[in-house]
C-alpha cells in the first residue's frame, strides 16, 4: 500500500470544496506526481460524504485561487492513474472532481449529481465538457438540468461509474481496486481526451432541450447556457469549450437570480440554534386531531416518513372519508412511482382512528387540525390536557389565532405550541412553528426535529395574529381589494402579479382556498382597519354564495372538474356597483401600479414584522414567503428583492401612493425608515466562516 497516495479530503460536515481543501488538494496531486515511489492516487472523502460540492459562501466573493477548474485539471494531467472512492454523496464540484479522476468506484450509498441548476448556475469546472464525453449528451442534460441525483444503480448503467464495491468498506475496496489496476497495469483515462459519442442522438436534442427550458425557467439563464455548453463538448475543442463554461459560470454566479437563490439557500439550512442544544423528545407516535382535508394531509406527511398515528375525529363519516383519502393518496405515490407497495402497506398499517379524545393517550405529539375557531380550538386542547401523558406536546395547526388563548385551556402552556402547515400537507413544504409566550426550548426542539423528519422547512416565529405569512398576505391583500374597486379586474391583478413571477394571483389562491375562510377568521377579528374598502368584495362574494373553487364561483368561475379561472361579468358588475355605492371613481390600472401597491404593501408589513421580533431575520421571511406563497424564488422573497430593487425606491413609491390614496398603511415601517436613511439592507448576503481545517 506504500506505493498508493491516499488523499483523504476532511472538512465536516459536507467536504465542501473550499480554497483550504482546493489548495490542499492541489499541492498533494503534484507531490504524488513527483514522487517516484508513488504509483497511484486514491481520492476519498471522510465522514459522510465524498464531496457534497463547492462552498456556496465563496460564491459571493471574488473568485480566491487555486480555481477547482485548475486544480481538477492537475489532477486529470497526472501521470498516474487516479482514482476517486466515492460514498454517500457526490454532487457538483464532488462530481466534477471524480469526472477529473481516472477511474471511478463508489459504495452502495453513493448519490451523484449536478445541483447548480438550483442556485442559478451551471457546473464550472468541466462538468459541462467531461460529462457527455462519458455519458453521451442526452444523459449529461438531463442530469444537470433537473439538478437532481441518482443512485447507484443508474449511475453503474451510464457508465459513471466503474465499480461498485458491495462486499467490504469502502477504503479496503478502493485500495483492491487500485491495487488490481496497477497489476494490469492501467494508464490514466484522461476524459478531456475523448470526443463525445453522438451516434444514436435526437438531432433535435438541444432544440427541444431549449423549447423546455424557454417555457419552465425562461428566467434562469444557467439553464440555457448548460445546453449551450454541452453542445460545445460536441463542436468544440475540450479547451475552447471549457472556456466558454468558465465564462457562463462567472456570468451566472455574478448575476441576480443566482445571488436570490444562493439567499434561499443559506435562508433554508437548519441554523444552529435550529440543531440546538436542546435536545427533542423522542416522537413515535402523533395523533391527528380532525379528518378534514388539513388534517388528513398532516397525517399522510407523517405515515410517509415512519411515524404512527392516531386520527382522531368524532363524525364517522368524515373520519371514514379521512380514512379513505389517506390511503388514496398513499397508493397515488405508489403509482406514481415515489413509494415501493411494500413501503406504502406499511404506511396503511401504521395509521388507526379513534371518535375519542382519549386515543391520544399514548402519543408523544398531537397536532389539531380542527375548525379556524377559537372557542372550537380551546374546547379541543382543554381535553387534549386532560388526555395525553406529562410531557405530550400539544401542537395547533393554526393559521391566525393566539396561540397563548389556545394554550391558556390546558395546564402546559410549556408544552404547546403553534405548527401552522400549509395547505395541501402534504405537499406544501414550509410549517411555521409558532412560539407561544410559555412554550419551552425542548417543545420547539421536538417540532422541529418531527417537521425535519417529514421533509419539511420549519421556520420558528413570533406568537401574534396572522404569525409572519397570513400576517404580510393580509398586507399584500388589502391593495388586491382596493384596486378592484379602483377598476382592475381580477383577471388583470392575476395576470401583472404571476407576470412578475408569483405562481398564482391573489384572486385564484383566494378561489383555491375558499373565500368564506378568510370571511370566518375577519369576522371574529377585533382589530381590522375601519376603512369600508377593506376586503370588501371578498365580503361581498361570500355573501352571495361564491366561495371559490368549491362552489365554481368565486372571483372566477370553473367549469365542473376544472380549475380554469374564468373571468366572470357577474363579478365584475358586482364590484363595479359595490365602487359606485362607496363613491370610489374607477379609472384604468397599469399593471406596473398593480405589482408595485402589491409588493411595496406585502415589503412594509414584513419590515413591521422585522422589527417587531415576530420573525428572527429577513430570511426567514423570505424563506416563508418562498416556500409557503410562491413567491418567485429567483427573486429571492420580498425582502430580498425590495434590497434588490432599492430601498430608496420602495419608500419613494409608497410615499407617492400615499398622496395618491391616502391611508395610514403607506406609511413606511420604523425599520424601513432607519434602513434608507443608514444606506443599510435587508439582506446582507454575509455568511459565517467554515472553521474547519480539511486534512489529507
């Protein structure tokens, strides 16, 4: 084994590529190289990882040499072979560098793939020119493309991989590999000197690949540019063409929609409180009290990733339609191919259903998901209390109500707290875990810890009505409203608003959710603007029966089995009749007007949010709004963007809209304020240090 240099790369917890591990790497290729007594290279990852890609902190700095471009391209120059053990995964800048390695083996864990797609750029160090010389064009766009990994067995069939060592650990494997290669005494395959296999090739390949591009993220320029750069691989020189990577990388990394992403990224991570030093309590079963549609999605999300639950729900017919559409939805993933039929029984099995309280007496965790009510609510934590065990974390699916009225029924306000899921459960990503004024560390823990496991974003947030999204949605609604009055209509306010890049208007996700449930949760507020405008024609449609898509009329209509808004007369007579009673003169809106009175509101009311400690930092904000909203994530969330745009501007243009339409509420937020007159931001884009030292 003495005549095998062993590269061991060690930075916990991702081995990311950082300029410590790239400088290392680099003066430990050309020492192998150099040293006669070395025959081979061995490149590994320690930990549980090989290389899960570059680090993304570096991305907002200048560029700090050695470049991975040129370190991988040493690593392809040496004169002895190299190979690259790969486990657990192998994703961008990983991948390119076992692309530059010779030959490639990997463990059964092994997870390989290209996600720069979703930080707005494409793979910059070679990945574009060495992937289709090995796995052929079609493949290699749709890898990068989708940004998503694949597993061993995909990655053996494409020829990623050379080996797959299944009966010993990895490192024994690797140097039998290594060792058998030098018997048969194998010369390094330098990739960069293949040409890419055409024969059998779609001609029409990148023309479609650009057709779809232009149609799903016209707005992410690394898309086109991964298609441009894998053509290359085909036309051009291996030089010329990774020079063309290097300069599309550098236009991506630079330009907005990659620095939104990159925010998201960072926005989205467990932070370190998040992982704490509070430990959770162990959670194995969850009850799930109400077998309504939010309900049942929470229960689904849990039985997916192995908890058991109790679905408790005294109307036997819905409990039995809950039933039913649990199973439904569990045997849809087994036909859609993302749950094994042996994983989806055992899911089944692991669900039981009660009419009574009590069945939560030995559960760790009970979420309600009843009705948005607050005496109904109190009624069901009040027997919760008395039901479940000391320590039982009661948890409120709440979507505006005080959590503190809702603990204030039971005797454990410590162990109460808000996870507010969005709608459907289990679909939607984001759940806000609500901190009561009582709520204990280990309760937030334990929240925290069971949403992970279900594979969703929790965002702690402050306690007060609406929480940190419904409360800036009120906001980002109220200028809906009033510009329908004003004379938009709703089809004109959807269209502006998904042009800018949210993924529904306000009027159809109104339709979607149903408008008498914001029409519920107005009536039993005590704090709403005195202004007759205020949400008045969805007042106004709920009265007259339209409640949305549930009734096919709502702001639009549907046709039956359809979700199709249909722009509707009747509505629009409704609210011009409803402008002219409140003597409100209608004029035609510009669709730039319509975004901005939008957005500007929805940037206010989470500067206010901000400032008043509901939410801990500007991004977590946008990661709500992103996640729970469909906000467009290549502008980052709200906040992001109002830095983006300006903050200078943002206040300019809500003073004018002020002396155009009066009203308190375009009077910017304090913090908004401070931040113009100190030439501050939001967003700071500052990320904190790797402290760890790589070794090998």
């Amino acid at each position: 084994m003495d005549h095998i240099a062993i590269l061991e790369i060690d930075h916990a917890p991702v081995n990311a590529l950082d300029w410590r591990v790239r400088t290392a790497l680099q003066t430990a290729i050309v020492q192998a190289d150099e040293d006669p007594a070395i025959e081979a290279v061995l490149i590994m990852g320690l930990g549980r990882c090989f290389v899960a890609g570059a680090d993304v902190r570096e991305f907002d700095a200048p560029p700090r040499e050695p470049l991975l471009n040129d370190v991988l391209l040493r690593v392809e120059a040496c004169a002895k072979p190299v190979v690259a053990a790969m486990h657990g995964p192998a994703l961008g800048g990983g991948l390119e560098l076992a692309l530059a390695s010779h030959y490639r083996c990997a463990a059964p864990d092994v997870s390989l793939g290209f996600p720069e797609i979703n930080l707005g750029l494409l793979p910059g160090s070679g990945g574009t020119q060495r992937l289709p010389r090995l796995i052929g064009p079609a493949a290699a766009l749709e890898l990068m493309l989708s940004g998503k990994p694949i597993g061993v067995e995909r990655a053996q069939a494409l020829g990623l991989i050379d080996l797959v060592i299944h009966d010993q650990e990895l490192l024994a494997g690797a140097i039998r590999y290594v060792q058998t290669l030098l018997v048969q005494a194998a010369m390094p395959r330098r990739l960069r000197e293949r040409s890419v296999d055409v024969r059998g090739v779609d001609p029409q390949l990148f023309a479609q690949a650009r057709t779809r591009v232009a149609r799903e993220s016209p707005e992410i320029p690394a898309a086109g540019y991964i298609i441009e750069c894998i053509e290359a691989a085909i036309h051009q020189p291996f030089e010329t063409a990774l020079a063309l990577s290097r300069r599309r990388f550098e236009g991506c990394r630079t330009s907005q929609p990659a620095r939104a992403l990159r925010h998201l990224f960072f926005a989205e991570r467990p932070s370190a409180a998040a992982a704490g030093a509070v430990q959770p309590r162990a959670v194995r079963r969850v009850a799930v009290v109400g077998a309504g549609t939010m309900g049942t999605g929470i229960a689904i999300s849990l039985l997916n990733c192995g908890f058991e639950v109790v679905l408790i729900e005294p109307d036997g017919k819905v409990r039995e339609a809950g039933l039913e559409r649990i199973q439904a939805a569990i045997q849809a993933a087994v036909a859609k191919g993302r749950l094994s039929a042996a994983a989806a029984a055992a899911a089944i099995a692991r669900v039981q259903s009660s009419a009574e309280i009590s069945a939560a007496g030995e559960v760790e965790l009970a979420i309600e998901a009843v009705f948005e009510n607050l005496r109904v609510k109190q009624e069901v934590f009040a027997a919760l209390d008395r039901a479940c065990a000391p320590g039982t974390v009661l948890a409120t699916n709440t979507s505006t109500l005080d959590v503190d009225a809702i603990a204030g029924a039971t005797g454990r306000a410590e162990a109460v707290v808000g996870m507010h899921f969005f709608s459907p459960a289990n679909v939607m990503r984001l759940v806000e875990i609500v901190r009561g004024h009582g709520t204990h560390e280990e309760t937030i823990a334990t929240t925290l810890a069971v949403t992970r496991r279900m594979g969703k974003l929790g965002i702690v947030v402050g306690n007060g009505f609406g929480f940190v999204g419904n409360r800036m949605l009120y906001a980002y609604g109220r200028e809906n409203q009033y510009m329908l009055l004003e004379g938009a209509s709703p089809a004109q306010i959807d269209g502006a608003l998904t042009a800018f890049g949210m993924a529904m208007g306000p009027n159809a996700v109104g339709d979607l959710a149903g408008l008498d449930v914001g029409y519920r949760v107005r009536r039993e507020r005590k704090d709403l603007l005195d202004d007759p405008r205020y949400y008045r024609v969805a007042d106004l449609l709920v009265e007259a029966g339209r409640l949305g898509q549930k009734t096919a009329r709502g702001a639009f209509r549907y046709e039956p089995g359809s979700r199709l808004a249909i722009s509707d007369p009747e509505v629009e007579a409704l609210i011009e009749a409803e402008a002219t009673r409140l003597g409100i003169a209608r004029r035609p809106l510009t669709d730039e007007e319509i975004t901005q009175r939008c957005l500007y509101a929805l940037i206010n009311e989470g500067a206010r949010v901000l400032e008043e400690g509901i939410a801990a930092s500007a991004a977590d904000i946008d990661a709500i709004w992103c996640n729970g909203y469909g906000f467009p994530r290549y502008r980052g969330g709200p906040l992001f963007y109002a830095d983006s745009v300006g903050l200078e501007r943002v206040v300019a243009g809500m003073e004018k809209f002020a002396q155009g339409y009066g009203g308190r509420h375009w009077t910017p937020a304090p913090l908004l304020q401070r931040l113009v007159q100190s030439g501050g931001c939001f967003c700071t884009g500052a990320h904190a240090a790797a402290l760890v030292r790589p070794t090998g």
